[in-house]
C-alpha cells in the first residue's frame, strides 16, 4: 500500500473550499497517479471520517511569463472528497 501523503499532498485552501467545508466536502490536492479507490482510503486514514464519495479533477499546465522567459506550470489533479454526514475531520 501506498503513503498517505503520497496520495494526498496538500489540503487546497481557497474561497470555494471554504464555501463547500460547509456542507461537508473538503478539497485536496492529489497525485496524478492516483485512483478514486485510493484517495478514499487515504482520506479515511488520514482524516479519520467515513467518506461518501470521491470526484477528482485533472488541472492542466498552464504556460506562464515572466519577462521574457516563458515556463509552465506543473499538470495536477484535485479531489472533492464529502464525508458522510456527523462525522468531522479531526483536525477541525
């Protein structure tokens, strides 16, 4: 089995997230490797709360300027994981 934060790598903290905290759904950043299956037993463990669904979105590269230098930004994937209802996570 894999690492837990191998498959989750951060907790992604913007305004929408805070919106979605409040009926239950928290929203990390994930590996792109990883299965729905695995980020849901990854977040059981790492949160300790009963999760009830898992949906993931991949985020492309995105090129970016700085001057005249022109880069990429890395591909990622997030994960709206909602936890079943009564149960919060236990850093809250």
């Amino acid at each position: 089995m894999t690492k837990i934060f191998e498959v989750i790598r951060k907790p992604l903290l913007t305004e929408k997230g805070q919106v979605l905290r409040e009926s239950n759904i928290q929203v990390f950043e994930v590996a792109t490797w990883a299965s729905k299956h695995q980020i849901k037993e990854a977040a059981e463990l790492l949160l300790q709360a009963k999760v009830v669904s898992v949906r993931t979105v991949r985020v492309p590269a995105k090129t970016k300027r700085l001057g005249r230098w022109i880069g990429t930004t890395s591909a990622s994937k997030k994960a709206y994981i909602e936890l079943a209802e009564g149960s919060a996570p236990v850093h809250e």
